[in-house]
C-alpha cells in the first residue's frame, strides 16, 4: 500500500556553496521530504561559487545538512531514472533499472572524477568510467548488480531509493525516486522540476511530465486477518481497475464499480486512471476465517500460472528456471509488513525436494515485476534488511517426517561457529489461495548473501561449490593453487601449515567437518559451498546448509565416513582436509575445537534445548499442516523423538568420540587431555 506524507514548510534556506563543482548547503530537517508527492522543489538560480578557503563538507557525514532543492546543476547531474523496467533501454539481453546523468556545463566533463552510490555513507561506491562527456551529452548507468563499465553495483527500490553523485569535494546531486513510480514509467528533471515521465527517454532529452501522480486507490479495509467475510470499498481518481486472483492491475483489468465481497484467501491489486494517467498499484491481501499464532505468508497470483496443470507448481526438472509473477504479503501480529511483487519457482533437484508433494521456492525480486529488491528487516536476529532473493522451504526432503531439521541444525550453528548460514523465519503459507501449512522463508546462499554479511562488495566474491567443482561467482584458480600446494608440501612443517592458514579460515574448515560428522549427515553432493572476497581477509570461508539428512546415522563413523568415504564428491576439499588435520598442528587444532563445539553446542543438553524450542514454535500450527499433506500429528511426534532420541544419554557423544579416537590413533589418556570427562574407556 501507498500512504502519501503531507510535507512541512521549508523554515530556512542557507546560503549556497560551491567547490569544484559541488554544492553544499544546509538545509532544515523537513527540507527533505519534499511535498506530498515526493517531489523536491528545484531553485533554478545558481548560487555564488565559494573562494578559496572554503570548508569542505564531508559526504559521508554532513548529508543531511544539504539542500538538495538549490543544487546549481551546472555540472554534471541527474536526468532521469528508472526503477521498475521491463521494455525500455535492453542492456544484454535483459531490461534492468536505469539512471540517466547529464552534462549541463558548457564544457566537457571527465567522469572519472565522479562517483555514484545509493549509500549516503558510503559515497564513493562506483567510480564512473573514464570517459569525456560533452556539453549536453547524456550518460546511461544499469543498475543491476553488475560489475561491467556501464553497470552500478546495486538496484534500484521501487519502494523508494535515494542515489548520490559526488566528486572529491562533496555531494553534486541526488536524485530521490519515490515510492510511486508505476512500472514501466521513470522519474526526472523537466525545467528544474522533478517529475513523472509516463515515456522514458533513456539517451535523449526528457519530454514531458507530471508533477504529481495519481492517488492510488484507497480500500477501507486493512490488509489482515479477519474473522468473518467482509465487503471491500475502493476510492480513487478516475476509473479504478482491479484483480482479485494476484495478477497485476491493468487497463484491461475488471473495472471497478461496487464493493468487492472477499470470503477467503484473497488479494486485490488496484490501480486507477485518469486524465490518461496510470497511478501506482495498491495491494491488499485478506486471510478470512483463519487463525494462525505463526505470521501468515500468501503468494497469490493467476492460478493457471502458479498451481495449474501448467502453473510454476507442476513444473519437471525440465523447465527449471521458470518463474510465475506473483504478490507476496506478509502478515505478522494481525498487521501488514510488507507486500511485493516478485517471482516464483521452483527450488532444488529432481528425485528430491523438487518432486516432493510439498515443494520449495526460490523467490526474486526484480525490476520486470515491479520491486527490484525486498526491503525488509526479515530476520530477527540479523540487521540486514535487503534482499535480492530469497527461499521458501516447506522441509525439503524432510517435509514427511520432522520438517525442521535443516532450520533447527543451521540455527545451532549461527552465532556460535565460525560457519555461515541461513537465517530462518517459520511462517504458515497461503499458495494461490490455498493452504500450504508451515514453511520457512530462508536467506539464499549467493554472491548478495556473502556481500550483506561480511560488508563487501557483491562484485569481489568468489563462490564455489564441491559437487563437480562447480562455479557459481568468481573463479577456482585461487583455491585450486591451495590445493596443489597442500598436495605437493609438507605440511607439518610450519611454514607449509601457516601459510594455508593465511588463505584459509580454519575454523570455518574444521567446523564444516565437526558439525557435518556429530549431526551424521551423509549427503554431501552438492551441499558443499565456499567463498572468499578480494575485498576481506581473501580467506576461504564454508557454508552450513540443507541438513535434510541429519540425525539418521547413529551407530556410523562419522568423521571417518566424511573424510575417506569413495562417496564424498568433492575430492580436492576432502583430500586438502586430511592433509591439514593430520598434520601435528591441524590435528591439535582440530581436536580442541571438536571438544570446544561438544561443549558449547553439540551436546545432548544444548540439542535438547533446541528442539524444545523448535517444537515449541510448531505447536499450535503442526496438527493442520500434517493434515494438509496427508500425514498424522503421532507421525510428526514419532518423528521428533528420534530426533531427540539421537544425543539421548550421551549416545552420540560416544559414536563420535570412538571414532575420533580411532582415527587419529589416540591413547585413552589423549582422549582424556582432550575431552575429559566426556570421554570413558
């Protein structure tokens, strides 16, 4: 939904100053929130250029006290932008979000001198190229994530976005594309005005535009859950059209012209018309008759294209890949967080969770459908609030069984391992109207996921997976080199020994194989995924995930089947492992952190505790999720007692224990030195 703030007054406006082209000014704390449009209103007279002396304002800090409305613009600046694209400006192949820059000098304009970022505080995120612009001469930025010439390291929010051009002295421009930028439209300067452009024009002069947008159709109905069916009022300018199966509204769309009865799952998208102009879309999203304790997810979209005989859901291995456009609203304590168009297909491999009954779904946003990207503070427990992508996992290969092993083994380790993992919320989804039960939106491991958590640039990741030696960012060179070289050295000798450990994060290494034998999984195809950033440490760094198949294997092996089992597909991982742990150094190492883990969290106590909590979060949802997909609640209570049955009386403790002492050939009193009290003869 759209809610419009009415803007204050400006109280006071500063003098200009200017620096090599930069203006920097102060501005009172109202002055940026424009009118209630959105819109800035633009001095069109120059201010006097400062002398020498003057201060400079630094742009990492003194954002706010800028005004932007009296920026010169006699430079280099903002012309147009665009951030829901789906046919103007093709770039390789596809249609991305946009930024059109201007040279409004009288002279040429070395671009090299610039930079753009969609982070006040970190202004310099993208040098432009070295390139001359002349007098008059538009420039086109892709905003897709990209790292080529013509591309910006980031997207643009179609729910809002601010991007900065700055040089060494300062701020330049900004340009604050709002949140009412119907799709396929963009957003400029037209005579010093920003406005609305329902004809881009990427690489000419803009034509015309519109001050204001218009009002997007009002419901008196909150998006909710309500107990009994309601009649749903729309209000707007014009002619409003509407969907109710989650489809876009579109001029084609039925008209509206009384109130909407809901009486189940339902989503209305809105648009209204007049004087020929499209105003943004509304969403509403309605749950009736339902009550749920867990925070209700509906993906609601045309049913031909989600869950008919054709429809995303009914896809084979086939047709991997394929997406079906749909909304996705969150409901959480009754209320709205957040609705997004995005698209939707199908997660994982054939001959697993990809042809369960209950599927998984990767999940992306994109400027073809509307919103670029999420912004959204998912995760309780991580401060990151953006995401390109994510998974929405019904249990995968467990979703007959417990259902929660992967999000209950993967939440163990986060926080208290140096392994990186998925974040998970569980919520009860709604797919195309109907009850899908209990699922778990997840983060997704990828170039962004690494880029968020570790504070690097998207563009320096290198990411790897074990299974084939495949590559999904980046290149292997560099880990391929660690390999030849643990292969072809002693590494027993410090030297040898300190240097991968310069190149690796060994704890990372070493809890991958402690966490991945105590929990006795033994699927490691492709679940094997690793990274470094140029721009970090440049270590090589070990990724936790997809525990399907943890808490099986009781009476096994563990670290022995994980190291020497013909079974394990990554051969140069597993082969530089064994190397590093049998040497003196990386043996101690690994066996202190093995008794550390076994202390801390792979523990009957600790594991316990955990699933309490899990079982405690399920309750009051799991009996009709069961039911959904034909299993019994004893089926589920059965299920999760072998989970607990695993570590029960220090069962697990002491499969592992023996095989550790047996593989690295250790005396009881080693064992003892080691592990204390855990360990008995």
């Amino acid at each position: 939904m759209n809610y419009r703030k009415k803007a204050l007054p400006l109280l006071i406006l500063l003098a200009v100053m200017l620096l090599c082209g930069c203006g920097l000014i102060a501005e009172s704390p109202e002055d940026d929130r424009g009118d209630e449009y959105g819109n800035q209103n633009v001095s069109k007279t120059a201010s006097p250029t400062p002398g020498t002396g003057d201060p400079v304002v630094d742009p990492g800090t003194e954002e706010d006290k800028i005004d932007w409305s009296l920026m010169p613009l006699t430079g280099l600046a903002f012309s147009e932008a665009m951030s829901s694209n789906s046919k103007y400006a093709e770039h390789n192949g596809s249609f991305c979000d946009w930024i059109e820059l201007v040279n409004n000098s009288d002279s040429p304009i070395d671009m090299s001198l610039y930079w753009i970022s969609d982070n006040k505080d970190i202004p310099q995120k993208l040098q432009l190229p070295a390139k001359t612009l002349a007098p008059g001469e538009r420039y086109m930025l892709y905003c897709n994530s990209g790292t080529g010439e013509d591309e910006a390291p980031f997207k643009i929010s179609s729910s809002g976005e601010k991007i900065y051009l700055s040089n060494a002295d300062g701020f330049c421009d900004r340009i604050k594309v709002p949140d009412d930028v119907p799709k396929d439209t963009s957003y400029g300067r037209l005579n010093g005005q920003w406005v609305y452009f329902d004809a881009p024009s990427p690489g000419n002069e803009n034509g015309s535009g519109y001050e204001k947008q218009t009002l997007v159709p009002i419901s008196d109905y909150a998006t909710g859950i309500y107990k009994d069916p309601i009649n749903v009022t729309l209000s707007g300018e014009g002619t409003i059209y509407y969907t109710t199966d989650g489809s876009k509204a579109t001029k084609t769309s039925k008209v509206y012209s009384g109130a909407i009865n809901v009486t189940g799952v339902t989503t209305i998208r809105a648009i209204s018309v007049a004087d020929g102009r499209e105003s943004a879309e509304s969403v509403y999203t309605y749950v009736i008759g339902k009550n749920h304790e867990l925070p209700v997810l509906v993906v609601s979209g045309p049913y031909d294209k989600v869950l008919g005989p054709n429809g995303v859901v009914q896809l084979n291995t086939e047709n991997k890949g394929i997406e079906a456009e749909v909304m996705m609203t969150l409901i959480e304590d009754g209320e709205e967080r957040f609705s997004a168009p995005c698209g939707i297909s199908l997660s994982g491999n054939n001959g697993g969770s990809r042809d369960a009954d209950k599927r998984n779904f990767n999940v992306h946003f994109r400027s073809a459908y509307g919103l670029s990207k999420l912004k959204y503070k998912l995760f309780d427990d991580l401060e990151i609030d953006t995401f390109n992508s994510i998974r929405l996992k019904g249990g995968g290969e467990d979703w007959n069984s417990a259902i929660i092993r992967d999000e209950f083994m993967t939440h163990m380790v986060i926080g208290n391992t140096a392994l990186s993992a998925q974040a998970s919320k569980p919520v009860v989804m709604y797919l195309g109207g109907e009850y899908w039960g209990i699922y778990f939106i997840r983060e997704r491991f990828s170039t962004d996921y690494v880029a968020s958590h570790f504070d690097v640039p998207k563009e320096s990741v290198h990411l790897l997976q074990g299974y084939n030696e495949g590559i999904e960012a980046g290149s292997r060179e560099d880990y391929d080199e660690l390999y030849t070289f643990a292969k072809n050295n002693d590494l027993s000798k410090a030297e040898n020994y300190d240097y991968l450990a310069s190149r690796i994060d060994l704890d990372s290494f070493m809890d991958w194989y402690i966490c991945r034998s105590y929990m006795g999984d033994k699927d490691p195809g492709g679940n094997i995924r690793f990274f470094r950033s140029t721009e970090g440490d440049n270590k090589w760094r070990w990724m936790f995930y997809d525990l399907d198949w943890g808490f099986y294997h009781k009476d096994d092996d563990p670290l022995t089947w994980q190291l020497e089992s013909k079974n394990v597909k990554d051969k140069k991982t597993v082969f530089m492992f064994r190397k590093i742990v049998k040497s003196p150094q990386g043996k101690d190492a690994f066996l202190k952190r093995y008794a550390h883990l076994m202390d801390t969290i792979l523990n009957e106590e600790y594991i316990t505790k955990e699933l309490d909590h899990w079982k405690e979060i399920l309750a009051s949802e799991i009996e009709a999720d069961r039911a959904r997909w034909g299993k019994s609640l004893s089926g589920w209570n059965s299920a999760m007692d072998k989970l607990y049955d695993y570590v029960k009386d220090g069962k697990r403790d002491a499969n592992v224990l023996r095989d550790l002492k047996s593989y690295f050939g250790l005396s009881d009193e080693q064992m003892k030195s080691y592990f204390g009290d855990k360990y008995k003869k």
